[in-house]
C-alpha cells in the first residue's frame, strides 16, 4: 500500500498546526511525563518535526504554551478572597493528577520556566500569609517550603501508575498538609 503523503496547506494552517501541538504535547505529556520525545509530539499532531519548531523551538516553549491555562486556572482560583491555601493546593494536586508534567514545570530549574515558578510562589504566599493569619499552617512555614511540598509531590507522582495517581497524591497530600 502506498503512504499517502498530506497536502502541504501552508501558512494557513498555521493556528490549527499550533492548537494541534499543544492538544498532542498536553495529552503525551499527561501520560509519558514532561520528558515526552517531541518527535512523539509532532506524530500526535499530524505535523512535521518542522512544524512543531517553527511554533516552539524547545521544549520549555511547548511546555509553557501547554500550562499556561493551568496557571491562569490558579490565578483565577487564588483571586477569589474564600478561597484557602488548601483549596489552592487541592486544585494543584488535581492539575498535577490529570499531567504530572506540569508540576515538572514548575519546579524546573530552567530560567525559561521562572516566569511560571514566579506565578505560583505568588500565589502560595498570599494564601500562605493568610493561613497563618488564620492559625491553619506554622508560622515557619515558607513558600520555599510550600514548593519544596510541590517537589516532593511531583517527585512521588512521577513514579505512581496512573491508576493510582489521584489516591496517592491525596494520601500525600494529608501527610504533608500535617506537617506544614
């Protein structure tokens, strides 16, 4: 049987191409991880390797593209003033359940990553000083201790099998939540 090569659409096709990439890395990384091949990427988007540099030329780029509704999701959360610490983490748990990648990106060490990383610390540190006001966490705890929290999570998680992802990051979560 012969392959079939797609019509090439050019520059129109650009945004759908785009939009096809970030579903494709969204659902690759949900199930293989913020290490997921781009090549795999680009298969899942029925693109060209081509096409998915000429959108986002690292992984980091894709990655942003992909989390950034995670992010505002928080922010929105976070802006609301019933909203607590608790909620806020519940929802980074429930994000980080459905794609443990993004919790990869935002522990990153990768400086293109520090504009997200900046984002959720601010966001923890004014539910956090709440918190505290309300008596519901330490006065020592930190928000560099909330994201170490968030690292040891996507540490765990990383390793759990997907079946168990949501009852396990629960139960860490208890854990956790006890100590700070």
């Amino acid at each position: 049987m012969a392959h079939v090569r797609k019509a090439n659409r050019g520059p129109s096709a650009a945004a759908a191409n785009r939009a096809a990439l970030v579903t494709a890395a969204r659902e690759l990384f949900a199930t293989t991880g913020f290490d997921a091949p781009l090549s795999a990427v680009a298969r899942r988007a029925g693109v060209g390797q081509g096409s998915l540099y000429r959108h986002f030329p690292d992984r980091a780029s894709l990655a942003l593209a992909v989390f950034e509704g995670n992010v505002a999701e928080l922010e929105s959360l976070a802006a609301e003033p019933a909203t607590t610490l608790d909620d806020l983490f519940a929802r980074i748990i429930e994000q980080t359940v459905a794609s443990v990648a993004f919790l990869d990106m935002v522990t990153s060490a990768d400086e293109r990553m520090a504009a997200v990383r900046h984002r959720v610390t601010g966001l923890l540190a004014a539910k956090l000083d709440q918190a505290r006001r309300d008596g519901a966490v330490r006065a020592d705890v930190t928000t560099g201790d909330l994201l170490l929290v968030i690292g040891m999570l996507a540490g765990m998680l990383k390793r759990t099998p997907a079946t168990d992802l949501a009852a396990v990051a629960a139960r860490a979560w208890t854990l956790l939540r006890r100590a700070i």
